[in-house]
C-alpha cells in the first residue's frame, strides 16, 4: 500500500528516484538520394596534380515521414575543387545528397528540431565521409577525407541567418 498526501498524489518512498526517460534514437535506413562526380581536369586535360584548393558546402533538411516517430534527415554536400592559380580551373565538382530514416522517441517537441539537424547528421556523417572517398579515389585523385562537421555549430550559424532574415523582410 503506498503512502498518500491528503488523498492527492502517491508518495515516493524515501530513497526510490524517480527513472528519467530516455530518448531513443534508431536509424532504421541509409540511401544515396543523389550523388553526382564530375572530373573536369580528366575531360579538360586541366594539370590535376598541384595542391588543389577544395571548398565544401554542407546542407541539412529534415522532415516528419508519415509514420509516427519517424523522420528523413538529408544531407547535401557540394565539394569543388579547382587549381590554386591566378586564373583557377576546376578540377572536379562532387555533389551528395544522403539521407537517413530515424525513429525517435521521448525527445520533447521542442528539442526535436535541432536533435535532427545535429545529432541525426553526427550519425549520417562517417558514411558520406567514407563515400566521398571512395568516390574521389575511384576518380584517379587522393581520396579525400573530409573534416568532421561540427553540426551544432552549423546549426546556429543557420539559425543566425534566419533570424537575419526575417529582421530583413520585417
């Protein structure tokens, strides 16, 4: 028999915590929803063999998927790389869109925006990585291993834009 207050709500015995509940995150699929490799210096006869110069511009979206507790979380990479000269030339341009398929439970409503645009990709990110350098090796070039993302980072620098954004069109 538990202890009551009043007739309000069951006392906790002394010395018993309550659980908290834990988010629970499952990837319940990985796809390639689009990826495209362009050689240039190949078709150009462009001197590939210098130090190249690589930019690389990373995108995230997310959506709610039909499903309950189900999301879609892509990532969008575009990697150029061109000749570090006076007059640049192209050497290859990449482009990645890569997307999971995640259940995820007890996250409250309001964290759940920025759990799929950070943790979501933290977990994506190895294997774009590991695609990206598959990709550029198989295309005759170094393989190129990117820089880990910082996606916090990235997320309030998205943020910040937004907000720059609307203060504009306000």
């Amino acid at each position: 028999m538990s202890e009551t207050n009043g007739g309000a709500t069951p006392v906790q015995p002394e010395g018993a915590a309550t659980q908290p509940v834990l988010p629970k995150m499952q990837i319940l699929g990985q796809f390639v929803r689009d990826m495209s490799f362009e050689n240039i210096a190949a078709q150009k006869s462009v001197n590939a063999q210098v130090q190249p110069d690589i930019q690389v511009q990373v995108a995230l979206d997310a959506r709610k998927r039909e499903a309950d507790d189900q999301y879609d979380v892509i990532m969008k990479l575009k990697i150029e790389s061109k000749t570090r000269e006076a007059t640049p030339q192209a050497i290859f341009l990449m482009e990645l869109e890569y997307g999971g398929i995640f259940k995820i439970e007890n996250i409250a409503a309001e964290q759940m925006h920025p759990f799929l645009l950070i943790e979501c990709p933290r977990m994506l990110f190895p294997f774009v990585r590991r695609i990206v350098s598959d990709v550029t090796r198989d295309g005759g070039y170094p393989p190129l291993n990117l820089d880990t993302i910082d996606f916090l980072a990235l997320y309030r620098q998205q943020l910040a834009q937004r907000a720059t954004t609307r203060k504009a069109d306000a």
